[in-house]
C-alpha cells in the first residue's frame, strides 16, 4: 500500500489486517490504538447484545478494495 492511512477519531496509523478467508474481505486496515475513543466508547453503543458479550466493542478500519469505505470490526474490548 502506498499511501499511509489514519483513523479519524484518534489521528493513530491504520495497520494493515488479515480477515479471515470466510469474510470475503482481504486486507483491512484497522486501528490498533486501545485509547482511540471510537474504540473505548464502542462497548456502550452497541445495542441488544447481552451479559454474554458484554465486552464487545468495535475498532475503526478501512477496506481498501472498496475505496476504503468505513467498516466497524467486531474486538473484544475489556473495559
């Protein structure tokens, strides 16, 4: 990749990931940041998920084959 990418929320560098070959992604880019507060405040907003997944949240990435169109990825967040 030529160009180095930033998550918007945090200003940190996106890093290149891996999804699994199920997804049908590719290679995502993905913040890594544990401060940036999309990440922190991600465990709140989302919604109906239960005790179980209670430490559910979503890190900011990017998909570059599709013209590095926003996704929220799924992580597990600890706090």
């Amino acid at each position: 990749m030529s160009e180095q990418r930033y998550c918007p929320h945090c200003q940190q560098p996106l890093e290149e990931w891996e999804a699994p070959q199920d997804t049908g992604w590719g290679i995502l880019l993905i913040c890594n940041n544990n401060k940036c507060p999309f990440f922190r405040d991600s465990a709140n907003d989302i919604e109906n998920k239960g005790d179980a997944n209670r430490f559910m949240g979503c890190r900011y990435a990017e998909d570059p084959g599709n013209n590095y169109n926003s996704v929220n990825l799924l992580a597990v967040c600890p706090f």
